[in-house]
C-alpha cells in the first residue's frame, strides 16, 4: 500500500495539480458522513498536492477521483470486494 502511495508521487512529482492520497476516507456525497471509503490509494488529477484531512468533492471543484486503488489479501477479497464495488461503479471510478 505504501509502496504504490509513494510511486504514484515520484511518477507526478513534477506536476502540481495532481493530488495523490493513501488511506485517506473519501465522501462522495455532501451531507452523508455514512458513506465514505479509505482506498489504499487514490489519484486525482486537476487537484493541488497538499494535506487533506479527508477528500470531499464538493471542496474540490467537485472533482471525483478517477483512478482509487483498494489492496485485498486472499483471506479479505471475499469478504470486502462486494462491499466496496457498488459506490465504485454509482460514481464511475476505475479500480
């Protein structure tokens, strides 16, 4: 999970609006604290780097990420991979 948070920041060191998160929770809908996500990895592209405490899009001149990565072991893709693919798909983010 580290390793690929701190490859994506050496392959977009160089541009400033590429905003590059790992762990970080994710709310896709305003006023809707319940659902949310911490993907391993997220890419956001049009976006300043800097800290964030979580990632909201109506903050973010309602920029979606386009690109989240979630790592799973053998022993908890069966049990989160349905779990996490819905609001995926609902707000068209590749994984």
């Amino acid at each position: 999970m580290i390793t690929i948070k701190e490859n994506l920041e050496i392959l977009f060191a160089q541009d400033p609006n590429v905003f590059i998160a790992g762990d970080l929770l994710w709310h896709p809908i305003e006023g809707n604290n319940k659902l949310r996500q911490a993907p391993d990895a997220m890419v956001v592209f049009g976006r300043p780097k800097g800290d964030r405490g979580s990632y909201h899009p109506w903050e973010e001149d309602n920029i979606v990420p386009p690109q989240k990565n979630k790592s799973s072991s053998k022993s908890s893709l069966p049990a989160t991979a349905p779990a996490k693919r819905p609001s995926s798909d609902a707000f068209r983010i590749s994984e």
